[in-house]
C-alpha cells in the first residue's frame, strides 16, 4: 500500500534496465565512505525510474547485465522496499529453477527461543515471502517440508513457537518436524539426515550475524547431532565443512541480511539478502561486507578474491557497522 495515498499497488516485473543518468561521488558519507562511486538513475523498460549505487562506472545508454555465476557464485541483492523482489533476483542470479514437482526442504535458523525482533533466528516474514515465492512458481505444497533440530538442551519445538516460525508454517498448512527424530545415514565420515538426501533443494535459511559464520553453522543442523560433537574433537570445522560440501550438491543457501545482529547483540541494518550453493562463500562474503572485528576462524582459509560475486559489488553493498 502506498504510504502516501493507501492505494493498493501492484509488483510489476521488469527484465532490463539502461542508464539514463550519472553522478560520479567524490566525498565520502557516513554509510557510503569508500570513494570514488558512481550514483545511476535507471529506466526499465515501462519508463520506471530509480537511484542505483555502482562502484563500475557506466555511460548513458547502457544496460545493466546481472548475469548469473557459476555453482560457487555468491549473489549480492539490496533489499529495497520489496523482500520478494530481492528474494528473485538471488534466485535468478544463481540460476536455480523450480517447478510443480521439485521436492523442497527448508532448514530455517532456530538458534533460541526468542522473539523476532531480537534477530536470533529466521524471521518470519522471510520464511512466509520464502514460502510465497515457491508457491508462485508452482511448488506443490505437499512437495515442501520445513525441518529443523536443536544443537542444546532446548526442544527445538520451544524455539519454533516463541520465534513465530511455527505459526507461519500452520498458516501455509505445512507441519514442521523436528530433524533430530529423522534417520540419519553415514556418508564418509558423517552422519547425514536422509530427509536433506532426498529432496531436490534443501533451502539453508541463514540468519546473518557480524562476526558469525551463519550460514556455516545452521548447514552442520543437517548432521547427526552426537555425531558432529564428536567429530569436532578429532577435525576442524572447517574439514566438517568441505566434507559436506562435497556431499551435499542439492543445498542453496539463502542469507537473510536486512536486519542483523552485531556481536554485541545491539541490532543493525545492512539491508541485504545473499545467496550461494557455497554455504562457505556466502559467510566470507557477507563478513567481508560487515567488515567485523575479527574474521570467523573458519573462514579465513576462504579465497575472497577467487568467489565469483554477482548482483552488487562488496563496496556497493558494504555496511559500515562500527
């Protein structure tokens, strides 16, 4: 609804943009403090204007190409008013397709039982616009489980309500199960749930954190709990990983960035989704982007220049969260 008239308005899908007009920043701002950028105003093809931040100068005239990247790529979108728009464009920069017969199984974040606001876990606006954008490309209910488990003492059904994640998933008519009461097969030096083996997709709803390997960390949730507790005592995270990685080819990671948490739980906003069949990737990514303190011990084996990052740049994108 339009904020200044209440008239009901309609998401209208455009395919291109060109440039038709440019201003190159030479004095920093408080939020935009690398320099020189350039500030674009875009027109789609049905004559809609808007502002865009590009560190890539461009001339009056051109298109913009957000193609999409390889397996590895990491996708960079603002959030603009408009989640499920951004929710898309992740989606077609990493190429990833769906239909009425793609079997789906969402892992949200459910790290405590706390409200939304305080950032802990997967929003529920983003679960439900997440579970919208499926519907709309014609994924069958029935073809959609949202699972989850609990690392700690916590029943993970405790996390599920007072989160507000469950009432959404009643809303979308989908019962959530508890992942920990799966069947787990052995895969290498791991214990996999067969649930997350059986399914197209397994969509990896990270709640982003500065400072954290978020995306990382809720992509372990797909193991074994007393198996990976083990297993931490005899190899680094970072081993359990890319050993996962390698055998988990079917997981997208979708990083849901808007509003995020620093490290003193005070909450930020770095206005941003991203995505990545590189749960690795994505985490080095956003760190790079939120510039922590100090990087996850994790990622610091992770090759920022060798990523493929597509949508926006890491400077276009950078929040300045100190």
């Amino acid at each position: 609804m339009c904020p200044e008239c209440f008239s009901n308005l309609e998401r209208v899908k455009t395919e291109k943009a060109k440039v038709v007009g440019i201003s190159k920043v030479t004095i920093p701002a408080l939020l935009h403090q690398e320099v020189p950028y350039f500030a674009l105003v875009l027109e789609d093809e049905k004559g809609n204007k808007w502002s865009y931040k590009s560190t890539k100068e461009y001339a009056v005239g051109e298109e913009l190409n957000f193609s999409s990247g390889n397996n590895d790529a990491v996708a960079v979108w603002k959030v603009k008013y408009d989640y499920l728009d951004a929710i898309e464009n992740v989606f077609s920069l990493l190429s990833i397709s769906l239909n009425e017969n793609s079997k789906i199984l969402i892992l949200p974040t459910l790290f405590s039982p706390n409200h939304a606001y305080f950032r802990d876990n997967t929003s529920p606006q983003f679960l439900d616009l997440i579970l919208k954008f499926l519907f709309e490309n014609k994924v069958k209910t029935e073809n959609v489980k949202i699972m989850a488990q609990s690392f700690d003492e916590i029943p993970i059904e405790g996390s599920a309500q007072k989160s507000g994640l469950l009432d959404v998933c009643l809303k979308n008519m989908i019962t959530p199960l508890d992942l920990a009461k799966a069947p787990f097969i052995k895969k290498g030096n791991l214990e996999v749930s067969e649930e997350v083996v059986n399914v197209d997709i397994v969509l990896n709803l990270a709640m982003m954190k500065i400072g954290r390997a978020s995306t990382t960390e809720n992509v372990f949730k797909t193991l074994k709990k007393e198996s990976y507790s083990a297993l931490k005592y005899l190899q680094s995270e970072e081993d359990i990983a890319n050993e996962l990685k390698s055998l988990l080819s079917n997981v997208v990671n979708i990083g849901e960035a808007e509003f995020v948490q620093r490290l003193d739980k005070t909450i930020v906003s770095p206005g941003l989704i991203l995505g990545s069949r590189s749960f690795l990737n994505l985490d080095r990514v956003f760190s790079e982007i939120t510039i922590p303190e100090k990087v996850p011990e994790i990622l610091k084996g992770v090759d920022l220049a060798s990523i493929n990052i597509k949508g926006r740049d890491v400077k276009e994108a950078r929040y300045i969260n100190n």
